[in-house]
C-alpha cells in the first residue's frame, strides 16, 4: 500500500503514514456520537409511548358475549319441586274431600313456578355481557336499558363464586373489582362456563396491560 501523499510504502491497515503523517482512514478518527445514558423514567415513557404507537392500531374484536343462564335457578326450581310435593302431600292430609281446599293449593303452586318462571324470563332478557379486547359491556333492563362499560386494563381482579349445584352445572357469579371510579365493583350473575369466561376475562386483562406497556419488569 502506497501513501496518496509521499508514495510511502506503507501497511495495509496503517491508520496514518509513517512518513509524511497523512491521515490513510478517516473514519477511525471520526469523533463518535455520545449519547447520555436514560433514566429508568425515560425508558419507561420511551417503552410505553411505542407500545401505544403499535397499539393504536389495534383494532377491538369480540371475546365473548352471553346473558343470564337458566342453570343459575336451577336450585330454585328443586327448592319449588320440593315446595310442590310437599303442598301435594298436606293438602291430601288436610283437605282429603274439599274441593276448595285443593284448589287453593293448586293454585299456589301455580303461581309459584309461574312467578319462578316470569323471573326467569327477565333476567334472560334484562342482562347482556358483552366482553372485547379492550373492554366489558354490561346492560340491564327492559323497558329503561342501563348500560355499563370498564375498560379491561382498568380490572383488578376477577373472581367467581359458586354453589354446590351450580359447581355440578359449572354456572356462577363472577366479581369484578377494578380502579374504575364509576364502578369499582361489578357483580355479574348467572354465567355459563363460569371459569373459562372468569379466565378469559383475567387473561384480555393481562393482555391489554403487557400491550400497553404497563409492566415496569418490561422497561
């Protein structure tokens, strides 16, 4: 390798001529960039404003919808059935030959599923879940429809409770609390699937939270 500058027989990897001193390669004497090293803040704001750039994208799909199960009366239809019997068999005891007396009997026991029924009906019709990627719609009501939403990010906890029959039939209430200032805690009854919708809920929670950037561990 010759220098550009007195013909020098130089080395090939020479930084600079041994003779007449002439700089052979630039770019190893280019001052370099210095950058100051980030705060654990700024690295926090930098992880969750890109995070939200990706996000923003987003768009909301549907999780799960559902309403009010009949299996969560399923105690109050054997609590009736027994009411029942048990009306049949003292209304023969006490009225073995009087016509009014079991028609009075009867007659209750009508109203009774009629009223169990009629409730039934309601809650089917009065209750809508409704749970996306990004929030949980929840309406009550008929005549004046009453709509609640809470952001999934904004949920602390999902629990869910059960009764002995309705662990057999997997229905269930589930509880939800959350920093939401208007509703800090929903009570949702009558769900089908109970811990598989409680999960999917704990899990959209979970996810929403890591898409946003919200674990420091991850800054």
């Amino acid at each position: 390798m010759l220098c550009p500058s007195c013909q020098a027989d130089v080395v090939a990897d020479a930084k600079f001529c041994h003779r007449c001193g002439t700089i052979l390669q630039p770019e190893a004497f280019a001052p370099q960039a210095f950058t100051e090293p980030q705060t654990a803040v700024e690295r926090f704001r930098q992880a969750v404003a890109s995070r939200q750039d990706q996000g923003d994208n987003d768009t909301e799909s549907d999780l799960w919808t559902g309403n009010y199960s009949s299996k969560a009366m399923f105690g109050a239809w054997i609590v009736a059935g027994l009411i029942t019997i048990a009306g049949i068999i003292l209304a023969a005891i006490a009225y073995p030959s009087s016509g009014a007396g079991w028609l009075w009997t009867l007659g209750l026991i009508i109203l009774l599923w009629l009223g169990l029924y009629l409730w039934l009906l309601y809650r089917q019709f009065s209750v809508f879940y409704q749970l996306t990627n990004q929030r949980l719609v929840h309406k009550r009501g008929i005549l004046s429809r009453t709509t609640d939403r809470i952001e999934v990010i904004d949920m602390d906890d999902v629990t869910y409770t059960q009764g002995p029959i309705q662990r057999i039939l997997g229905v269930g209430t589930i509880l939800i609390t959350s920093s939401d200032r208007t509703h800090p805690e929903i009570i949702l009854p009558g769900i089908d699937r109970v811990a598989d919708v409680s999960r999917m809920m704990d899990d959209a929670r979970r996810t929403e939270r890591r898409r946003r950037g919200l674990h420091i561990e991850s800054v």
